[in-house]
C-alpha cells in the first residue's frame, strides 16, 4: 500500500497577504525589505504602485524615520548629518556635506549649499532631494543675492520674495516689503505651510541675550508678504512653527522649564494657549535646569523641532538634545557629549516618508550626486 502523499498547504490569497503586510509598523521599513525577499510573488506584490498607494491610504500620516541635523561646535565647526530613529534604517545614498536640509515635503528635501549662508553675495544653489531613489534636482539659481534665507534679503533692509514652479522650472519675479532695519536678523527653522499660505520664523537679535521673534506670512495665492504679531507672553523668546493635523498654525516656545503651546485658529481669532508641558518633569534633572557658559551665555531648554502629527518634539538642553514622545512620555537623548556645553544641534529638520526599498539601507552607501551629466 503507497504511503499517503503530503500535500502542501493552499497557497495564501494575494489580497489576504496584502491586508496582513499593510499592517506592518510603517517606521520600520526593513519588515517590508525582509518580506520582499521571501519569494518572488511577495517581492513582486511589495513593490507595486498599487501596494504603495494602499499603505500611504491605511496608515495616512507618514511615518518619521529620522532627521537631518547641523552639529555645531564652540571651536566653530560644523558638519551636517541624518540621524535614524530606528537602528534598523540607514539612508540608501549618503549625505553630502556641504548641502544643508532646509524643509522637506512629501518624502523629499529641500537643501542649499553651505557656501550661500557663509557667502551672502553668491549665487544661491538649491536642490530637491528624493533620499529614497536618489533622484536630484537642481534648481535654477534664485535670481536675487541673498543675505538671510527663507526670503531673499538684501542688506538695504527690503525683504524679497519669489516663489519657484516646479512645472515651469523658473523663479517668479520678485515682490517686495520694507521691513523693520537696523537689527541684525535671521529666519529660524523650516517654514510652516498651513492650507494656500506659508510661514516663516523671523528673530531680530536686539542685543546679544534679547530677541524678538516675529512671522512672515506668505500667501501662494496672491504671493504677498505680510508679519504677524505673537502672544504678548511670546516676546523676548524664541518660537518654533509647526502645522497641526488640523491644518492649522502652532507655535511653541520654552520659558524657564515649561513648554507652552500657542494656536491659531483665525485671522480674527488671534491666539489660543493650547496647553503648557512640564520639561521637568520628562528630562534628566540636570537637562532641564538653566547654566551658564562663558562662551556661549544663558543655555536653557529650547524647541528645536515639532512633529505634532504623531506627538514628537525636539528639545536641546544643557547636556544635548533629547526627542520626547508626548504620547508615552518616554525620552530619548540623541546622542552623547564628552563636554555638555560643547555641543548644539541646529537646523534640525525632520524627514517623514513610507519607505519601501528594494535594496536595504542597513549601511549608508557612497553615492555621487549627478544632475545632467554635472557632479554637484
């Protein structure tokens, strides 16, 4: 008598495969790279438009897989980095050191060339960078000299603005506005963009411990520049914008060691204090506490960055700067310093995008940005 054949379990339905994989933590992306290579239908099934479009559906907010950051040094150096926060999630193609993050949008980022910060009179380079394909773009130089970015601003006080086509591939001509002069100013951290209108960070340094934040408003509709005043409790301090999930303006600032949290809701409406943190209370004692350096003056907490769609914020403190997670409390330190006052981080911008790679980023790869033919 032959002995029973042992017959293979039925194969699974793609589209029952498909519901479990979607269901995967999306700010992990090696669990996707790992499915990809358990067989050819998967791989196949992964990396389809259609798989694409569903995860992008099924979770909505993107997920945070690190941000780009300019470590800064008393002795005066700098240098440019991306910081994972997953361990298990490298860039697919490294990044360049002489190209600073600006803002990112949509998985891809805008940087500028360092040499148009330290060389007012240069001509501004810009690229956009997709840092999941490698794709670059150039774009064409912004046709005025700049002094500070964000908006172009010549050193007669007048600030200019002109908006870039990415259909067209040119610049607008630009319009526009006297400002206040005399002070020495400059635009901090990427813009807030809250339906047809963008919002920069503008601090005037009055003296070397006082400064007045204020905000430029631009409207993308009728491309005019106009300021906005900020809570009465706001002056004096340093703000930092973020767009909420309810598309609505936000800023927050740090005084002594609580984090206040600042809407608004309206034209009409003004501002609404949203909520007050106790810094205290999630960092290390030593972090939250105010020092004194002779270098560098007064250190105290200060926001670096907002991520309010899942509950992140970025704090530097007197030993370093820490991610706090508001939905469970829980803090991270970024990394460690020999020497607490030796070290801030700046420009930080975080990096936001469902990653699905065919080739797995476990270690950043020298890559050669080529753009026409031409080296950057």
């Amino acid at each position: 008598m032959a002995p029973p054949r042992h017959l293979l379990p039925p194969a699974m339905m793609e589209e029952l495969i498909e519901e479990i994989l979607l269901r995967f933590p999306p700010d992990n992306p090696a669990f996707l790279f790992r499915t990809a290579l358990v067989c050819k239908d998967w791989r196949r099934l992964v990396s389809s438009p259609g798989f694409r479009r569903r995860l992008r559906e099924f979770h909505g907010t993107p997920p945070m897989l690190g941000f780009f950051c300019k470590v800064e040094r008393i002795r005066g150096e700098s240098e440019n980095h991306f910081m994972p926060i997953t361990s298990s999630y490298r860039l697919p193609h490294a990044v360049i050191p002489s190209w600073r993050a600006m803002d990112t949008l949509h998985g891809r980022i805008l940087f500028y060339h360092a040499d148009s910060m330290a060389f007012p009179y240069m001509d501004t380079e810009l690229i956009v960078w997709n840092p999941i394909d490698g794709e670059v773009r150039r774009l064409p130089n912004v046709p005025l000299h700049m002094y500070r970015w964000n908006a172009a601003l010549p050193y007669d006080g007048t600030t200019y603005t002109c908006v870039y086509s990415s259909e067209e591939h040119a610049w607008s001509e630009g319009i526009n506005v006297q400002l206040d002069r005399g002070y020495d100013w400059f635009f901090r951290g990427p813009s807030a963009h809250v339906k047809d209108a963008l919002y920069f960070n503008r601090e005037l340094y009055i003296s070397r411990v006082e400064r007045t934040p204020t905000i430029i408003e631009f409207n993308l509709g009728n491309q005019q520049p106009w300021l906005i005043s900020l809570p009465s409790a706001c002056k004096g301090l340093s703000i930092t914008l973020m767009t909420t999930k309810e598309r609505t303006l936000r800023i927050a600032t740090v005084l002594d060691t609580k984090l206040y949290m600042w809407s608004r809701e309206g034209q009409a409406a003004g501002w609404l204090q949203k909520g007050v943190i106790e810094l205290d209370q999630l960092l290390p004692v030593h972090s939250s506490l105010l020092a004194t350096n002779q270098l560098i003056g007064l250190l105290f907490p200060q926001v670096l960055a907002v991520v309010d769609s899942i509950g992140i914020i970025f704090v530097n403190a007197v030993d370093g700067p820490f991610c706090i997670d508001l939905k469970t409390s829980m803090v991270r330190k970024l990394f460690e310093t020999s020497d607490r006052c030796s070290v801030r981080i700046g420009g930080l911008v975080p990096y936001m995008s469902f990653c699905i790679q065919d080739q797995p980023a476990l270690e950043q790869t020298t890559y050669e940005w080529r753009i026409a033919g031409a080296s950057i």
